[in-house]
C-alpha cells in the first residue's frame, strides 16, 4: 500500500547513505538547538537586567518599573496574540492575510499606546507613585514599533523561514543584553530601565528592516479582516484575562501597600517567573507552531501533547529547583539585601510557574484547533478564582498572596487536562510524561540539594562558591535531560518550529 504524503525523518534517514543521514540529524540537532537558544535570549536578556537592576536600584525604584511594565506587557500580549496567531495559522491566501493583518495590528498597537498615554497620569494618581506616569508614558511611545516587530516575527514563521526569524530574534536580544548592562552600570537609574525597552524594541526593527526582504503590503480585506476579528476574539479575551490572573497580585498590591513592597512582590516573581521563562516561552511558541501545522494538517493532536508536556516539564521543573535552591544565597551574597524580603514570593513562583503547565499546553492546543472562545471561557473561569484569590491573600502578607497564586495554578492545569480530553485529545501519554518527568526533576532537586552545601562550605558563597555551585547545577541538568531523552521523556522534536 503506498502513500501520497512525503516520507517522514525516519524514512528520509533510511534512504540515505549513513553518512549523510547522520549528518542530517546533526544538522536538525544543531538548528533545534540555536532555536531554542535564540528564543531564550529574550528571557535571558530580561532577567538579566533584573539581576543587575537588583544590585544597583532599591526596591522602591523597581517597583516603579515593574508597575510600569506590568501594563506594556499588557499591550505587548495582545501584539503576540490574536492577529499574529491568524497570521501563523490561516489557510487563505499569503498576500491577503499578511497584508490585512498588518493594518489590524497597527491600529490595535497604535490605539492601546495612545490609549496608556493618556491614562498615565491618572494611573499613577491611583497607585499613588507619582514617577509611574512619566515611565507610562514614555514606554507607550516605543510599542506601536513593537507592534510592528509582532507583525514580521509573525510573516516570518508563516512563510517558514524559521532560521532567519531565529537570527534576527538572537541578535536582538544580544545587543538588548550588552547595551542594557552598560546603561545600568553607568547610569544606575529608574530611566535606564525605560532605556533598555526601547533599545530591545529599535533594534529588532532595525535589524528586521535590514536582514528581511518583507514589507507591508497596502492592500485591506475587510471579509478577511471580520474573519481575522473572529478567530482572534476569544484569544484576546483569554489573553486578557491571563493577564488579570499573572498580574493582579501587582496591580492590588500597587493599591494597597507601598511601590517598596510592589517591588518586593515583582522582584520575586520575575526572579522564578523569569527564570523559568528562558525555557516555558520559547517551548511555548514551538508548541503553537507545530500544534498548527497539525491541525492544518488533520493530524492527531495526543502524540504532540505529550510530546511538549514531558519536555516542558522536565525544563520548567529543572529551572524552578535551581532558582529553589540558589535563591537564598542569591537574595543575600549579590542582590541588594533589602530584596531578601521576598524569598518566600520567589519560592512560591517557581511552584507556581511548574503548576502552570497544564495552561501551556491548552492554549496552542485550543488555538489550532480554532476554539478560541472555549480557551477564553476556560480563562475567564480560573481568573475570577485567581483574583478573588488575591482579594482574599493580599492583606495576609506576600507570602500568602504568592503561595494562594500557585495554588490556583495547580487546579487551572487539572482542569486544563481535564477540558484537552473532553475536547478530543488523549491525555494518556501526556499524564505518563508528566509523572515521568516530575520524578526526573524531583531527583534532579534533591541531588543539587546535597551537593551545593558542600560546595558552600569548601569555596564559600562568593563568585567562585557561586560559579562552581551553577557549574554543579548544569552538569547536573545535563545529565537529567539526557535521562529524559533516554525515557523518551525530553524529545528533540520540541524543540523547532
């Protein structure tokens, strides 16, 4: 019995001499590898500056421009969303699609910037922090650009030019990363924090300019345009409502207590949340791409589900235990020590982001399958719980409005699983994984556990106890991801798309 599909890797390998199959894994390995890595960066590069910004600025500082950025993310959610997913996922023609989208996410960029603009001042009024409105409004000014990066990074996986997105995405976050630790050495200010996002935001447009051939098309399909409102109108409104559930611990915060505890509260999330981001974020957008070409496709979604929920577990698990065990010689050896305050928040972000795994595989998952609106219904259920959660921690202190976010987390991925099987998708494999994978991670933990005290107590917990400690944790990682992909737990196919 023949087939009309083209030959999968297996059978492409087994066609070719030894040699050249074995280089042409080595080559996909190779490209898997620089995918991930340039994904990261902008995780990387992010965090990074957190560190620094923790060594040099006090906590009332960064609150300051955590509440600031806390809503850029907002409009920078709904840039990498909606519209851009219809982009990756439409079957209609290029032209058409590519064209009509740009004008759809110009003018959503342009309207929330002006529309955060203007609302600055009385923003800032509210959270009683009077330096947040000239941050706003400053950090408007760059997105529409930023929204215009969303557009290409989105042309670009659709036409399938994935290395060159990749390359543009590495350098980007390789000049944001070098200029933004020599704007805060210098110029150890709030400002040089707003000076880091706009480089961030100018470069990739100028190097997207540059090293891509694509431009926008002036064409405008308004029949397109209705049918691109309709796919995308569930996502917003499950991306919103995410964004109430990660960020309302901050805004609530923001209006009860001071910017100095604000800041507390961010700082631990983005230490965990933004550790674990490096790996969750780009698996993420791998997930979406290679969930979508499936359901192009027709194909069964189960096999990639548990595909992308024992690697991302395994990565997320393995980067929450290093941030777990680190942390507190962290928040006391290298940062301000003021920050030490929020030990417990980062604790329970790192559980909160493992937690969350079940929300990360539903969202690709209901996206390429079109169901948009039972994502945003699904979302909006857990958000009522997470806020009311808030409402209920918030006057209990930090620790129990960190700790009550990633208790809902837990039950947002049951149910997350629960909602992927009634829709259709087996969930067996996915389940197997994730046991498999959590074992992996909670042997990984225990063993870097053991190991780092002793390192303390030979070289100390300077740079050099330090270095060796992260040297530790790595040969360590390694070795539990090549238990993972020996499992067949961690799989290398995750990582493109």
């Amino acid at each position: 019995m023949t087939s009309d599909l083209p030959p999968g890797p297996a059978a492409r390998d087994a066609a070719q001499p030894p040699a050249a199959a074995g280089t042409g894994r080595g080559r996909r390995g190779a490209l898997a590898v620089f995918a991930f890595v340039a994904r990261a960066t902008q995780q990387l590069s992010t965090f990074a500056i957190t560190l620094l910004a923790a060594r040099f600025l006090t906590p009332a500082d960064y609150g300051v421009y955590a509440l600031g950025i806390v809503f850029v993310t907002l409009i920078q959610t709904l840039s990498y969303t909606g519209f851009y997913h219809f982009i990756v996922t439409a079957k209609q023609d290029d032209r058409a699609v590519e064209a009509t989208s740009f004008w759809l996410i110009a003018g959503l960029s342009l309207a929330a910037s002006a529309l955060l603009a203007l609302a600055a001042p009385q923003i800032a009024a509210i959270l009683h922090a009077p330096e947040l409105c000239r941050v706003l409004q400053l950090l408007a000014l760059v997105q529409p650009v930023a929204g215009l990066g969303a557009w290409y990074s989105a042309v670009l996986l659709r036409r399938q030019q994935v290395n060159r997105h990749f390359l543009i995405m590495f350098l980007q976050n390789a000049i944001a990363l070098v200029g933004g630790v020599l704007l805060l050495w210098w110029w150890q200010s709030l400002l040089a924090l707003v000076a880091f996002r706009f480089l961030r935001v100018l470069s990739g447009q100028l190097l997207y300019g540059l090293l891509t051939p694509i431009r926008p098309g002036r064409g405008f399909d308004p029949a397109l345009a209705r049918q691109a409102l309709r796919y995308s109108g569930g996502l917003y409104g499950s991306r919103f409502l995410t964004f109430l559930q990660l960020y309302a611990g901050d805004l609530l915060l923001g209006l009860m207590f001071t910017t100095a505890e604000a800041g507390l509260y961010r700082f631990g999330n983005r230490i965990a949340g933004g550790a674990v981001e490096v790996v969750q974020q780009p698996m993420s957008s791998f997930a979406l791409t290679q969930l979508g070409a499936a359901a192009r496709q027709d194909r069964d979604l189960s096999g990639l589900i548990a595909r992308f929920a024992g690697t991302m577990a395994v990565l997320t698990g393995g980067v929450a235990a290093t941030v777990i065990v680190f942390a507190p010689t962290l928040m006391t050896e290298v940062f301000n020590p003021a920050y030490a305050a929020g030990i417990g928040v980062t604790y329970a972000m790192a559980m909160r982001a493992v937690f969350g795994l079940g929300a990360q595989l539903l969202e690709p998952a209901l996206a390429a399958q079109h169901k948009t609106r039972l994502g945003m219904m699904f979302t909006l259920v857990f958000a009522l719980g997470t806020v009311l959660a808030v409402l209920l921690a918030a006057p209990l202190g930090l620790g129990v409005l960190a700790w009550s976010q990633a208790g809902t987390s837990l039950l947002g991925t049951a149910a997350a699983l629960w909602l992927l099987r009634r829709e259709g998708i087996a969930i067996g494999a996915a389940l197997r994984a994730l046991v498999r994978a959590l074992g992996l991670v909670l042997a990984y933990a225990l063993a870097l556990a053991q190991v780092w005290p002793a390192v303390q107590a030979g070289f100390g917990t300077g740079l050099v106890g330090l270095g060796l400690g992260l040297a530790v944790a790595a040969a360590l990682g390694a070795v539990t991801l090549l238990l993972g992909w020996r499992l067949r737990v961690v799989s290398l196919s995750a990582f493109s798309g």
